[in-house]
C-alpha cells in the first residue's frame, strides 16, 4: 500500500518562507515522478512543481524562482521550498507520486499553507 504524508505547512506572512515536506512509503520511491499541487477554496487543483525520477524539474509560472522541489531518495521524501510567499499561494498543498513504468497516481492528504499578514 503506497502512502504520501505531506507536512510542513502553516501560517505565514507574506514574504516569508516555509519548507513542505511529503514523504512515500510502501514503494520505491526512485521509480516515481513527484509533484506539488495545490487548492484555492472554490477553485480547481493547480500544477505547482515537478520533479521527474531522473531529475529534470518543471514550474508553474506562479511560482517559477521562488519555490524549489527537491527529493532525498534515502528519506523517501520530496520537499517543496517556498520563498517570497504571497497572499495568492494560501491553499491546500497536495503532493502527488506518479509511477514511471504503470503511471498510476497516489495522492497525499494536503497540507493547509496560509500566507497572511
């Protein structure tokens, strides 16, 4: 049974930072492509970042040059670095592991980060 546990979310304000964190288990987690998705209230489940098992990366124009995804393949864990947070980046925060031979998806549960002053 492949799970995803996201942490790392919170309260900031705005300019501030904060480091997500979403952690495999169950699998190997090299043979997964990870990204970060997020959800407004009332709006639709956004790209955010990709991080693909050979290394490449992918951004939203949103947040191109504020946030970094990066993985630890011995912590079986992706992070996503938030700088420079903005008001517009409140959402939930999903972490997503898509298997590089069969595709299937796992998502985690979301991680609430809420830029505010």
């Amino acid at each position: 049974q492949v799970q995803l546990v996201e942490s790392g979310g919170g309260l900031v304000q705005p300019g501030g930072s904060l480091r997500l964190s979403c952690e495999i288990s169950g699998s190997d987690f090299s043979l997964y492509n990870m990204g970060w998705y997020r959800q407004a209230p009332g709006k639709q489940r956004d790209f955010v970042a990709r991080l693909m098992a050979g290394g490449s990366t992918n951004y939203a124009d949103s947040v191109e040059g504020r946030f970094t995804i990066s993985r630890d393949n011995a912590k079986n864990t992706v992070y996503l670095q938030m700088n420079t947070l903005k008001p517009e980046d409140t959402a939930v925060y999903y972490c997503k592991a898509a298997h590089v031979l069969s595709f299937t998806e796992y998502w985690g549960r979301g991680t609430q980060v809420t830029v505010s002053s």
